[in-house]
C-alpha cells in the first residue's frame, strides 16, 4: 500500500506540468459550459393580458366595390398590459395580431387563413386618442407605440425584470371582401397576439376579443376605422406595396 501511495507521488511529481495544463483546461471548460447555461436561462418572459377598456373587433363596410363585391375593412384595439416575469431584461420590439377568416372549408384560403392564421405585423396610426367618459370627465387611454395627442413622455417599451407597461395597439385590415374578415362566435373573435422582445423572442397569448358595431366602437374613438381612407387619399389602396400575407403597408 504505501508502496502504490510512493509511486502515485512519483508520477504526480514528475508531471505537475502537465498535470497543471489538464486542470486549467478543464476549469475552462466547466466554465464555458456555465456560462452557456447561465446565458439560455436568463431571458426574458412576457406575460400578456388584455384590460377591460377598448379591447374590440370590427367588420364594417365601406361602400365601394371591387370587382362585383362589396368591400369592408376590420378594425382591431386592443389594451394590453405586457409584464416581464423573465430573468432578463428587454424591450417590446413589435405587436402583431393574428386571427381566421371566416372562409367555408375546402377552399385554398381555408387552408391558408381557416386552419392557419392571418397576420396583422403592422400597427395603423390611430387618427385620435381612445378615450372614455367618466361623468364629466373624459379618460384618455395610453398607446403602446404611438405619442397621444397631449403632450407628454413617449411611450417606454423597455421592461427590466419584474416590470410592467400597458398601452393600446391599433389595426386596420386593409380593403377586403367575401369572408376575409375575423370568424366569431357567441359575439367575440379569437386573436392570437405575439409581442416580439429586441432579442428575437416571440410571446404568445390567446385571448377572446368582444365583436362590437361600428358605432360602438367609434364610442371610444371617433376616427375608428378612417385611418386607410386619410392616410392613402390620393393612392389607390391595392397598389401599396404590401407584406408577405398581402396586407398594404400603411405610412406610420
């Protein structure tokens, strides 16, 4: 035994330099792979939640045709209150909305925006604030992106760990007709929103969003719903360019 112990200490003496390079290299390595690990667990996590307020869907025609159809257009806001109960912080990059046509089954845009989704990826201007009445009060309600018309801070997309933002996003689908409108029942339109942090991260909720009029929504916003004819008054709606799901790209 003390023999074997005699020889152990031979070698160990003879190679402490090698013996020191394999410990270095193998604190090196213990530490990169913490790191990697420490790195994928902090990130941030959005929690996201609609508030009672101008949470609303809206189908409303707008007197022309195309075509032989009668063109409509959708309008969607809602309020949403985004905490970040992630381990790291980051900043709201962008709001999309997504949601199926109330296309008969079968059909190509069935397939593509029946069982899948159409995308809203691009807020619209909203040309005034939301607001209710409160007795002879009025209460405006904050954007999320967009400055209202009081002058104030602008809107502070960042959320450090534990933070939490609220604010309004607005949406208008461009000129469409036929069922290319949200499908809904018992009066409300299942929205799928994603909020996409500055890292590349997408947060998912479903929530249920009540179907209302158009003057129930211009209750809240009395421009619900004009901000295409505004903004586009001398250019032609179909020929904006337009995204990947051929929605036109409004001016911001």
């Amino acid at each position: 035994m003390q023999d074997n112990i005699s020889t152990l200490r031979s070698i160990i003496n003879e190679n402490q330099g090698i013996l020191s390079i394999v410990l270095f290299t193998i604190s090196i390595f213990i530490g990169w792979i913490s790191g990697i690990f420490s790195s994928i667990r902090r990130r941030p996590k959005f929690k996201i939640e609609c508030i009672p307020g101008p949470t609303l869907v809206c189908t409303y025609g707008t007197g022309n045709p195309h075509n032989g159809h009668d063109i409509h257009r959708t309008g969607i806001v809602i309020y949403l209150k985004i905490s970040n109960i992630g381990s790291a912080a980051s900043s709201i990059e962008s709001v999309a909305l997504g949601y199926r046509w109330h296309i008969q089954p079968l059909r190509w845009l069935w397939w593509r925006y029946g069982i899948r989704r159409f995308w809203l990826r691009h807020q619209t201007t909203a040309l005034q604030d939301f607001r209710v009445e409160i007795g002879d009060q009025i209460k405006l309600y904050p954007f999320l992106f967009q400055r209202g018309s009081i002058p104030s801070a602008p809107p502070d997309t960042y959320l450090g760990i534990g933070q939490s933002t609220n604010g309004i996003v607005y949406f208008e689908q461009s000129d469409s007709w036929g069922a290319c409108f949200p499908t809904s029942r018992k009066r409300a339109t299942k929205i799928k929103i994603c909020v996409v942090d500055t890292f590349g991260g997408h947060h998912f909720q479903s929530v249920s969003v009540p179907r209302v009029p158009l003057d129930e929504a211009r209750k809240f916003n009395p421009s619900f719903g004009l901000t295409i004819d505004k903004i586009n008054d001398n250019i032609g709606v179909f020929d904006l360019p337009a995204d990947d799901d051929g929605n036109p790209i409004l001016k911001r």
